[in-house]
C-alpha cells in the first residue's frame, strides 16, 4: 500500500465517520514506519482524518509533526490550517516534537498575505 493510499483511507474513513480502529491502528503503524516518504497532503489528511473521528494517537502525532518540520515550506496554508486545526481539535499538549512544529507553522504564517 502507498503512503497516498493510506492518507486516501485515512480521509475516506473520516469523511463516512467509520471508526474503524484495527484499520486506523495498522495505517497508524505504516505511516509512522514509512514516515520520510509521506507528503505535506498525506501528514495533512491522516492528522485531519485522526481529528475528525476524535482518535488520539500520541505517537503518530508526533511523527507526523517531527516529520512536518523539514517538509513545513511544502505546506500550503490549506495544509497547515487543516494540521493545525486538527492538532487543536485533539487537544494535545505541545510534546518535544509539536513545539518546533508550531514555531514553524507561526514563522510560515507571515508569509501568507491576507
């Protein structure tokens, strides 16, 4: 299975509100185990998709925002919005790895024009 199929099926899961948890655990697993190959729009549509069915998954959050550090000049606004969104709507607390994923997203924001 791609990265993208698991961000598609992530996201289709979400959009039907199908909690489908051995599904989600084993995409959780891939993902974090294929982490260096997922795209902005894939880390975006599999923490949008976690968020939506209220799943917290601590260690796949802070994957995916460890991962979104180097990638973070990739994400559109629409990317980081859904992401921030998502990371809010779980209500996590800022681990080691979210911390430098929001003072990225913060310093990005500055360069959108309103």
């Amino acid at each position: 299975m791609s990265v993208q199929d698991l961000a598609r099926i992530s996201w289709a899961f979400a959009k039907i509100v199908c909690l489908h948890l051995p599904l989600l655990d084993s995409i959780s697993a891939a993902a974090i185990n294929r982490i260096t190959s997922l795209l902005p729009l894939h880390i975006t549509n599999i923490v949008w998709a976690f968020a939506k069915l209220t799943l917290q998954h601590q260690p796949l959050i802070d994957a995916l925002a460890g991962e979104s550090i180097p990638k973070i000049r990739a994400f559109t606004h629409q990317n980081l919005a859904n992401t921030v969104w998502a990371i809010a709507t779980l209500n996590y607390s800022l681990t080691t790895k979210m911390v430098p994923f929001i003072v990225e997203v913060i310093d990005k924001i500055h360069e959108f024009s309103c």
